[in-house]
C-alpha cells in the first residue's frame, strides 16, 4: 500500500486491502486496539490508490462508454470499511475504546458514508435509507456527549482537521447537490469543490432565513429541500446554511477563471470548465434562484427504440431507415411537455451517462424525438429511470460547409430566413465555425453562429441564426 499509486496496480491493492481490513475485523477479539489501528492505517494509505482508481474508471467510461471492473472494486471496498468501522463501534467493542479513539473512528465512519455516496453516485446509484438512519444516528450518539463539534486530527503528518459536524455537513451537501444529474467526472469534481467549501458550511437547529436543505435526523428519510423558508415538519431537523460558503464559491470561481485552479480540486486531467461548472452549479443550489418544475408528468407506457450518439443519429435519419439495426429496446413510464421518463436494463444503463444525446422512437410509430439525458437514478439491481429532455420533435440531416471542409449535422428546427436553428455537431465539425453554409434539399442558406447551447459527449448543440 505504500507503493507509489502511479507505480502501482492501483485496482489490485484496493482488492487487497479489502481483503485485509475484513481479517482485521474477524482477528478483532484477539488483536483488541491493534485490529483497529491497521483499519485506520489501510484507511489512510487507499487514498491515492482510491483516486488513482477514480480516475481509471472514469476514463474507462468516457472511451468505451461502459462501466469498467474499478467501479465494482471501488464500491466493495467503501462497502467493507464502512462495516468495519461499524462493526468496531458496535455494542461488543465500544466499552473497550477509549473516547478520543471512539471519536475519532465516528468521524472516520460518517466520512466513509460520504465516500461511499459520492462512489455510487458516479454509477448513479442513489444511498439507501440505512445510510441515512446510520448517519443521524452517529450524530445524536456524539451530540449526547458533546462531542459533535470537536475537531479531529485523521492524519498525523497532517494540519488538517474534521468533526462530526462538519462530517454530516458534507453529507448533506453531496444529498443536496444533485449528482444524478451531472456526468460522472463531474460528480468527482463537486465533491472537491464542496470539501474546499466545507469549514464555511454550518448546521443549524432553527430555520435561517434564505435555507435551502434540512435533515430530519428522525426518520430514514434523505436531505430534503426547504421551501419558503418555513422549515421541514416535525422534531429534530438540522438545516444547511451556506451563506458563508456562497461567498467562498465567489472567490474560488473568480480565481479559477483567471486559470488558477487549486490542486485540490482538479488535477491536470481535468478540464477547467468542469470545475467552473461545478462551482456555478453549487452556488445556484445554494444561492441562485429557487428550482421548480415547470411541466407536470403524466404516466405512459409504451415500448421505445433508441439510439445514442451524433453518429448513430447522422446515419438514421440520413438513411431515413425504417428498422435501425443496433437501437436498444426500453420501456416509456411518463412524459411531460418537454422530456420522457423511460426506464432503461441495466446493461445499457452503464453505458449512458447525464449529457448524452438520444433519438427514440415508439415502436409502432415514425417519428423519432431527439434529446439530451439529464437524469439517471439507479435501483440496487442495477435498472435505471433516464430522464431525457426533448429537444427537437421532427430533425432533418443537413450538409455543412465552413468553405474549407464539408460535413453532415442534424437540424432540429424548421430554417427560415430571419429566425433562429438548432445544429447538433460533433465537435470540430465545420458546423462549429462563426459562418457556415446550410445545404439541404437543393437549398442553400447562410448562417451565422449565436452561441453553443450544450457540450455532451462526442457532440455539440448549436444556435445560429439564418441570414
């Protein structure tokens, strides 16, 4: 384990010391304090291996578009040390530690919980209702001793420091962030961001005025949002309050727009615009307007075929084929104004992510619906509810000329002189240029570029308008 992580098989040590942290817990009656001090220790030395894994995966899913093995090894391991340390803590054991050490291993546990929330949210895998009850137990356990705000030491070669609060607080953020609706990169990257923000972050027991989120330590329920101001009923409810951490993202966005981004939040790997995303996306939850649905859903089944990525499209509608030969087969649940609920095997599942963009059409009809999925929930077997918002209803295939290259995009609105169109490209195409030449159906239009609407993966969506 203390092997260099860019020397190592990172995914075989984490194996390992998966392996090694449960024989800690069996030897844990013969060891006694030793057991619990290796746990601590393999906790401390997985932490590059973890992020190197992190990275493993991630790149894995964004080049073949499926879920790589370090997942599964990733989620084990959270798995079996968070069991280890609640294990540890149990009834049998606590009367044998003494109080730091116990403090120390609560503030260790609720930590783990947190990591293992952020891991399966990067498989949009949502923490189940134990993790919760876990947690709000761990917090009243050490707000009985008073023990919820003293700061903790986790490494000794280090100043930094943590508690049970500011444990919970993260928690509570990450809940509250919306993870199953951002690209698995990212959900990495806001959990920096709100690790960064973390000490200006404060729970409260009374509602402030302008809070977002609460935590009903009462019941198994998660975080949930406030609105109005007016609390969350019943007894026991911790609120969010992040005035002080809304001005942190301020300062932390104005740096990282000047190009300095702090080594804790990305490294070379990752691009700066994600963690400006990530950060605007934070201030608007905590800060910005307040989110409502505009669409009302309504129930709808029907079977549904479907196609992802800007080629697979290009070649379907270009082609205008009765039959696409590789569409995956889903079931619709509900539709809206402007988005389909289609539920998704999970087979396929883990190999779309938050930003793709999708063409379905119902079985016994002809059109096909284009959009972008901004939603995934994963249930424990592995079947997900992609949410996707629509955004053209009838799209044709168009020629693109930037007058040095030619090329195909789709069009997702009617082209009318004087008006506005939607183009969706790959990245790089000449269509992404300033002024580019439509042709389609013997008919030639001059556009000019607008602005570029969405970046997803392998495309672009475009607004021009038509001169």
């Amino acid at each position: 384990m203390r092997v260099p992580a860019d020397q190592a098989d990172n995914a075989a040590l984490i194996d390992t010391a998966a392996s090694a942290i449960q024989h800690c817990v069996s030897e844990m009656g013969k060891l006694g304090a030793a057991a619990v001090t290796r746990i601590c220790l393999f906790d401390e030395l997985a932490w590059p291996h973890l992020r190197r894994l992190t990275g493993s995966y991630l790149q894995a899913r964004n080049e073949t578009g499926a879920s790589a093995t370090e997942w599964r090894i990733g989620d084990s391991y959270y798995a079996g040390l968070l069991s280890a340390y609640r294990f540890t803590l149990g009834a049998e054991n606590a009367g044998r530690l003494q109080r730091g050490k116990r403090l120390e291993l609560m503030v260790r546990q609720l930590r783990c919980i947190g990591n293992l929330l952020k891991w399966r949210a990067m498989a949009y895998y949502a923490a189940d209702k134990a993790l919760w009850h876990e947690a709000a137990a761990l917090y009243r356990a050490a707000r009985a001793e008073g023990l919820t705000g003293r700061q903790v030491a986790l490494r000794q070669e280090r100043s930094a420091q943590t508690s049970i609060e500011r444990e919970l607080a993260r928690l509570i953020a990450l809940s509250s962030a919306g993870l199953d609706q951002m690209p698995p990169g990212s959900v990495d990257v806001t959990d920096r961001i709100i690790r960064y923000a973390l000490p200006a972050l404060r729970l409260q027991s009374t509602p402030p005025e302008g809070v977002r989120y609460g935590f009903a330590l009462s019941t198994d329920a998660p975080p949930q949002r406030v609105d109005g101001g007016t609390g969350i009923d019943g007894e026991d409810v911790l609120y969010l309050w992040c005035d002080e951490a809304v001005a942190v993202l301020d300062e932390l966005a104005g740096v990282v727009t000047r190009g300095l981004v702090p080594a804790a939040l990305a490294d070379g790997a990752v691009p700066r615009d994600t963690v400006l995303g990530g950060i605007h996306h934070l201030r608007r939850l905590w800060a910005g307007p307040r989110r409502v649905r505009r669409h009302r859903r309504h129930p709808l089944s029907g079977r549904l075929r479907a196609l992802m990525g800007i080629k697979r499209l290009q070649s379907q509608f270009a082609e205008e084929r009765h039959e696409p030969g590789e569409a995956w087969h889903w079931n619709m649940l509900d539709v809206s104004r402007n988005g389909i609920g289609i539920l998704v095997p999970g087979a396929d599942c883990e190999q779309i992510c938050v930003g793709d963009i999708l063409g379905v059409q119902a079985e016994d009809g002809e059109t096909w619906h284009v959009g972008i999925v901004r939603r995934i929930v994963r249930v424990e077997g592995g079947d997900g509810i992609v949410g996707m918002e629509t955004i053209a209803k009838s799209v044709t295939t168009a020629s693109i000329d930037n007058g040095q290259a030619l090329t195909d995009a789709l069009v997702c609105d009617p082209v009318r002189r004087g008006g506005s169109v939607r183009i969706a490209h790959s990245p790089g195409d000449p269509s992404g240029g300033d002024l580019v030449f439509l042709s389609q159906s013997g008919r030639v239009c001059k556009l000019r570029r607008l602005s570029t609407l969405v970046r997803g993966s392998g495309y672009e969506l475009s607004s021009y308008h038509v001169l």
